[in-house]
C-alpha cells in the first residue's frame, strides 16, 4: 500500500482526505439527496464506532479491532475517503501479521481520522 508504513517503520504518511472536495464531488455526480444521507448515516454511526475501537483497543481485542476496520472500509469506501480506507487495511494486516504494537498505533491514527472527518463533515 503506497504511502503506509509497513512492518515496524514509523507512520510517514502525510497525505490526507479532503473530505470537503470529496463530497463536492460526490454531489456532482451522485447529488445532494443521497451524499446527505451519506453524511447522516456517518454522523449517526461513526461516534458509536469509535467507541467500540476505543474500547477493543482498550482491552487489546485485536479481533475485534479487525472485524471494526473491516466493516468500516466498505462505508470509507462509498465516500471515497481513501486515506481512512487505507488506515484501515493496514490495521488488518498489522492485525494479521501479529504486529499488535502496530495495530495499536495504527488504531490511534485510525480513530483520529474519523473524529477528523466527523467533525469536518458534521
């Protein structure tokens, strides 16, 4: 994955979502109707999601740390919030490969990413 760190190597990845242009773009080409009930159901949803991270990170639950990134790709996904997508990939596979100390890291960056886009689309 181009831009993520792998293994043990620090987070280098700077580049972020624009979640506003983003959007624009998505009601160019989807409207306003349904990019808003994209907002909506992020708004709504998302606050409960980074609970539960922060409570599996919390416990060292890194199954559940898993199955939460992985069901928050395919929403990442929709809004083509790419960098958050990629963030969560990488906790899989951090997840996969045993690397718990990195699967905590990369939660961390994961769950402020999406108190970012949440206050930034909200």
């Amino acid at each position: 994955m181009k831009g993520l760190p792998t293994n043990n190597q620090p987070s280098t990845f700077d580049a972020k979502d624009d979640f506003h242009a983003i959007l624009d773009e998505l009601r160019e080409k989807e409207g306003d109707y349904l990019v808003d009930e994209f907002i909506k159901i992020f708004s709504n949803r998302i606050p409960t999601d980074i609970t539960h991270l922060i409570e599996s990170r919390k416990n060292s639950n890194f199954r559940e740390l898993k199955q939460k990134a992985h069901f928050l790709s395919t929403t990442l996904v929709t809004l083509k919030f790419t960098h958050g997508r990629l963030l969560a990939s990488e906790i899989e596979n951090a997840v996969d490969s045993e690397d718990t100390t990195r699967a905590l890291k990369l939660t961390d960056q994961f769950i402020e990413y999406l108190n970012k886009a949440l206050n930034t689309i909200s």
